[in-house]
C-alpha cells in the first residue's frame, strides 16, 4: 500500500532524525526578538529567520531530508521536481552536494532572480526547465517525465521526507524558545512545512497555538479545509509565487486539517505594504512569501496582547525588478494609488487647469496617457493618481465632476483596471 493510501502522521522520532540528517547542510536559523512589533502589538514578537539560510529559505530542509534518502539505484538516472522558485534552490543545492542529477520544472513567470539562483547553487547537475503559468503546469510536466523515464519525483510538499525536514523548523523554534510559545503563525503554500512544524510542535508543545497564513487570490487549504476535503481551485492569484498553488497535498491536507489551529488569509496588497516597511524599517529583504506571517498579525492584535508570539520569516528571494510592482500594489491597498479617465476640453490650458486647479498640493500624477481624437468635443487620458491621504479622494471626484473633468474612474472595474496594473 502507498503512502498516500495509509493515515502519515510525522513522528517527533522522524523529524528529529531529520534534523541530524541537516547537521552541516540547514543553518539553525535565529530566533531573535523583534522590539518594533512586539512594542506595536504589545506582545512579545520573536521571528524565526529562515531567510537567512544558504538558499535564502526553509526549503533546503524537505529537499535535502528527500533526495538523501533515496537509494543510489534510485537515482542513477537523476532526479526530477517541480518548483515555483525556492523549492528549486534547495533542490539545486542538495543535488550538488549529493552529486545527483536533477531537471528541475518551473513555471515561466517565475521571477528571473529566483531561476539564475537554482543554476548558481546546482552549477553542472541541474538543468532548469520553464514550462507553464504556474506551480500546477510545471507540475505536471514534471510527473509526464517521470512516468516516460522511471526517475524519482522530489515533491515540493506532498512526501513524508519532505516533510519531515520542513518539520526541522518546529523542532528549531522549541528548543530555541526561552519561554512557553502562545502563537505561532507560518506560511501556507501546498502545506509542506504547516504539515511539519504543526506535527513537532503539537508533539511538544501541545498548547501553542498555530496559525496558517494564505495569501487572498490563492486559499487553496483554505477553501480544502472548510469543506472538509481537498479541492482545486479553478484560478488562483500568482502573485506570491512561493505560496500560490491550485491544489494542497493529499497528506498535507490531512495533517494540517488536523493541526492548524486557524486558516487566515492576508490581501496581496497587505503583503506589499509588509515588504516594504521591512525593507525600509528593518533593512530586511523578504519575498511576498516571507512576510505572510507578519502581514496576517493586524487580524489577531487584540488577541495576541500580552502572549508570546513567532512569525516565520519564510524566505528573501525577491527580485528587485519587482519592486515598482509591490509599491503599486501597496498603494491601491492603502487607497492612496487612483486611476480616472479624464476628458481634457479642445481648447488651450486645458491640461495647465487640470493640474493647478483639480489637484490638491500633496497629490502626485504618476501616470499620463493622452489620446487626441480630432473633430470631438474632449481628448481623453488615463491619469494615475497618488493621493497623501485617502480622505482626499472623494473631495477630488467631487471637484473633477464639477469642472467636467471627469470621464470614468478605474480602480473598482476589474476588466479595464487589469491593463494599468
């Protein structure tokens, strides 16, 4: 009988053995105190950097924990997995310093940072593969390839080994922790490491309570665990690539519908405003990912008060080429980036009126497409608008509307806004 076919349960016994195995390979990452949240949340707020590891994430744990366990025989012809990015580099990694061959299946949009740094840590025995729209695409290229040549598939987050060494972060954050843990809350993707973490510490420290974090445009344990069984979303938001997939694992659901305490989610834009003021506050890189544990703590400020609390932060691979597209995002979550259509009458001064009469002295224009349509009334321009303060968007509506200034505002219709951001 198959494991997926069998009732897994990770043993405190697997997941310490688990953490031998990592001796040398997985940094023991630091559980440090973070004095701004814990001041902001009034708790105690202790964050648990695994993105300070070698691949700059956890999962360097579950890969190497995996492919080391498979018998030479097994992989004699290589390896194969399937990534959106960080899984990748601890696949990379593992099979360089295990001297294994691994073709290694990502989707195309993964960030570019995210793909030289699987070929950097796999150097000659990774070949990167871009296949598809997203994890689930490259996915199933991923298990055709198996099938077609008999290699081992090392699964990001639906296999025992796999998480068992996600597990090793649990097992880190108890014996580091100095006093009895009240909440916990990490980053759900597929599951791998909610499945191995709430395994060891519900072992250990069965009164910690342990809060999954999803991102918005993707709860796919979410939605699984409300129903009481897995389901595949039909479409989900990618923009948090290391924790967008249409469907969790068969064991890590299981695992996780049992341990996790409470599902939440965090809005993207939520999630770009926790990355920035990480970056600027704490000159801490983190990727959409990384932050999710952090960016969900608003949702439960009353009632971590006074507890002691960890946030994992899962990963730094961010790509800097992505940063205009976090501003933008944090913006219009904060309800200070605005889009309009504006009519401009055909006469002269028409754009000078506009942007000495309608807006306000702290209002920014920072974006400006003009279409000059002759024998018509009005030329039209897309104008975004950054605001100081939200307060200040219906009083400009209201001014645009009153000078016949205004021709539509774009930010709540989806199918036209789609094209600006």
């Amino acid at each position: 009988m198959s494991v997926l076919q069998t009732k897994y349960i990770p043993t405190v016994k697997a997941i310490k053995a688990a953490a031998e195995k990592l001796k040398g390979i997985a940094a023991v990452s630091p559980l440090e105190e973070h004095i701004r949240f814990s001041e902001k949340y009034k708790c105690k707020i202790l964050f648990k950097r695994e993105d300070l590891q070698q691949v700059r994430s956890y999962k360097i744990r579950g890969a190497y924990n995996k492919i080391s366990s498979l018998d030479p025989e097994e992989t004699k012809n290589g390896i194969i997995c399937a990534s959106a990015g960080n899984h990748a580099q601890g696949v990379a990694l593992s099979c360089r310093l295990l001297k294994i061959k691994g073709k290694i299946f990502m989707p195309a949009p993964t960030p570019n940072q995210k793909v030289e740094q699987v070929k950097m840590f796999g150097q000659d025995f990774v070949e990167v593969v871009l296949v598809g729209d997203t994890f689930d695409d490259s996915y199933h290229k991923a298990t055709e390839e198996c099938k077609q040549f008999g290699k081992p598939l090392v699964h990001p987050f639906n296999d025992p080994k796999v998480i068992e060494g996600q597990g090793t972060v649990g097992l880190e954050i108890v014996q580091q922790a100095k006093e009895s843990i009240d909440y916990i809350f990490i980053p759900v993707g597929g599951g791998g490491l909610a499945s191995g973490l709430s395994s060891i510490v519900k072992g250990l420290s069965p009164k910690t309570k342990i809060i999954g974090v999803e991102p918005a445009g993707a709860p796919s344990m979410s939605k699984s665990i409300s129903k009481g069984e897995v389901v595949q979303l039909e479409k989900i938001e990618k923009f948090v690539d290391g924790a967008s997939v249409q469907r969790v694992g068969d064991l890590t659901f299981e695992i996780c519908n049992k341990n996790l305490d409470v599902m939440t989610t965090v809005h993207e834009g939520k999630i770009c405003q926790t990355i920035l003021e990480m970056y600027n506050k704490d000159a801490i890189v983190a990727e959409p990912a990384g932050v999710m544990s952090i960016a969900a703590l608003d949702e439960f400020k009353d009632e971590i008060k006074g507890k002691t609390v960890v946030c994992l932060v899962s990963g730094s691979n961010n790509d800097i080429t992505r940063t205009a597209e976090i501003k933008e995002r944090a913006l219009l979550y904060a309800n200070l980036k605005h889009y309009f259509i504006i009519k401009f009458p055909q006469r002269p001064g028409a754009l000078r009126e506009f942007v000495v009469d309608m807006l306000g002295p702290n209002d920014d224009i920072t974006h400006f497409e003009y279409t000059k349509k002759v024998n018509r009334e009005n030329d039209v321009a897309v104008v975004g608008i950054q605001l100081k303060s939200q307060d200040d968007l219906q009083p400009l509506i209201t001014k645009l509307k009153k000078h016949n200034f205004f021709g539509d505002y774009l930010n709540d219709k989806p199918e036209l806004f789609q094209f600006l951001v």
